[in-house]
C-alpha cells in the first residue's frame, strides 16, 4: 500500500496540472471502487473549478469551488495517469510535465477519468487506474471536513516542524504500547505506515519494542530520545519525498514512473544484513508485530 511519501509524490505530480483546471466531464467506468462512488458524483462535480490540491494523511484532497471537497484514497494499487486529449484520445504529454509517461497496459482497470480544461495548456485527463480496487473517492462539504469520519480522528502530519517531541509526550504518556504500535496508530500521527516507522526507530535508535511511555518524563515532557524521534520522523518522510517514494508493488507515480527510496532503505527488509550505523555491529533482525513486519537491528536500537 503506498504511505504518505509516495501520497505526496503523486499530489505534487498532479498538482500542476488540476489546480485552476475546471472539471468540464467525468467518467465513472464503474459505480464503485472499495465502496461506491459518491452519489451523482459527475453530476455534482462537472462544471467546478479545482482551487487546490492537497493531502491529508494518505488522502489527496481536491478543493472545489462551492465549498466540496473530492477527497481520494490510492487504497492498495490505485494511480493516477496525466493525460491530454489529441484526435483519437491517445496518451501525449502534457506540455511542461516532464514527469508524463503512457501506462497503456493498464488501461482495463482505468476506473474514473476526469476530464479538464485548463487555462492554460490546453485540455488534459487524471485517469485514475486501480487493478484491485481497493481505492476510494468520497465528496465532502468542506465545512464538515473536521468532523468527517475519514478525518476526524487524524492525528499530526509528520512533515515539516509541526511534529516535535512536546507534541507527542502528552500522545505517548502512560502508553505500555509498543513504539512501533504507537507510531502506527493514525490518532496519533497521521499518514505514518510500517515502512517509514522502522525507518525513523532505526535513525533514532530505539527500539520497536520499547513501551512508548518510556520516553517521556514522570512530569509528561518529552525526553531527548523523543525529542530526537520526532526529529528522525520528520527527516524519514522528508527524505522519502524528495526521492519519490518507494516503488514496492504497485506503486507508481502520477506520470506512471518509479520511485527509489526502496534503495536507501537502511532496515527495512534487510534481515540478515549487518547493521548500517557505522559504530554498530549488530545484525538486522525481522520480528512480527499486530501482524506486520518490523526491521531493526537489537544492538544499537535500545
């Protein structure tokens, strides 16, 4: 499934060419993904202008003028493709994007195509593509955003410096959960999946067993081991952005090409590898955690 990094790689692919472009068609190939399609969903979005995209955890989230909110998960497989309309409707790149690529192959499971007319560039099409269907569309009203169910019980974005250690002492108090549990439970933080929390314990040399409690202080501050956290949290997902992603199973980005985090990965599916922190002589071990895999070396991460 891909997690926020590769989320926010696709946003920043289709964000050129979807901000200020008017819905002018949709097509819905099918009347549902993982759930349906929202009700009338062309008939209530043709004709609107697109003000922005953005992301929250793993949704992108298309604003809409008249206050609507076409919100997007990728699910399991799902993409997007770029697009322009040329005679017969055949794949040409849209001008200025370099990031375009044909994925012809795939075109079966093209689900929902969005047609545009953009103010400049001329026409174009979001196609977007998702063999399993495990992806999903919802319309929200944006005033009702924080009290969506999808939404409402985010926790903080792991991007910028809007997550610090003072914010998640008072998350991680009295928690006998485990790090790693704790990491990935989106209340907490959102957007947060199995790759990058064994990423960012790995950088921060703690381990995924470690109660979450323990970092913080009997007052409820944070300890330096959760100030230095939230510091390898931020720089994981920072790092995985600028490289695109990852490109484990059926990822792809907004122009259908392949991310290469997967290759600076420092523990995650590295079993049996030695330790990359170069005091450390450690061996990367796998254990299973609430059913998913965890990397990380016993020695160094305490």
């Amino acid at each position: 499934m891909p997690e926020l990094p590769e989320v926010e790689t696709v946003r920043r692919g289709l964000q050129p060419v979807m901000e200020g472009a008017r819905i002018e068609r949709v097509e819905a190939r099918r009347p549902d993904l993982r759930f349906p399609l929202p009700e009338r969903l062309a008939e209530r979005i043709e004709g609107r202008r697109i003000e922005s995209l953005s992301r929250r955890a793993k949704y992108l989230l298309a604003d809409l003028e008249g206050g609507l909110v076409l919100a997007m998960h990728l699910g399991m497989s799902g993409s997007f493709r770029i697009e322009t309309a040329e005679g017969d409707g055949a794949a040409a790149p849209v001008a200025g994007a370099a990031f375009h690529l044909a994925r012809s192959e795939d075109r079966l499971h093209d689900h929902v195509i969005f047609h545009l007319a953009r103010p400049e560039g001329g026409p174009a099409r979001i196609v977007f593509n998702d063999p399993r269907r495990f992806g999903y569309m919802t319309l929200v009203p944006k005033a009702e955003m924080a009290d969506h169910p999808h939404f409402r019980a985010l926790g903080l974005e792991p991007t910028g410096n809007a997550l610090s250690g003072a914010d998640l002492a008072p998350r991680f108090r009295g928690k006998a959960a485990p790090l790693k549990a704790a990491l990935l439970d989106q209340t907490i933080i959102a957007g947060l999946g199995n790759i990058y929390v064994c990423e960012a314990l790995w950088r921060a040399r703690l381990s995924p067993r470690r109660e979450a409690g323990s970092i913080v202080k009997k007052d409820g501050t944070a300890t330096q081991r959760l100030d230095t956290l939230a510091l390898h949290i931020r720089e994981t997902i920072a790092d995985a952005i600028e490289a695109g992603g990852s490109t484990l199973r059926d990822y792809r980005q907004a122009d259908g090409s392949l991310g290469y985090f997967q290759h600076r990965f420092n523990v995650y599916d590295r079993e049996g590898e030695p330790c990359r922190h170069e005091t450390c002589r450690g061996i990367v071990q796998r254990i299973v955690q609430s059913g998913r895999s965890t990397f990380f070396c016993p020695v160094c991460q305490r």
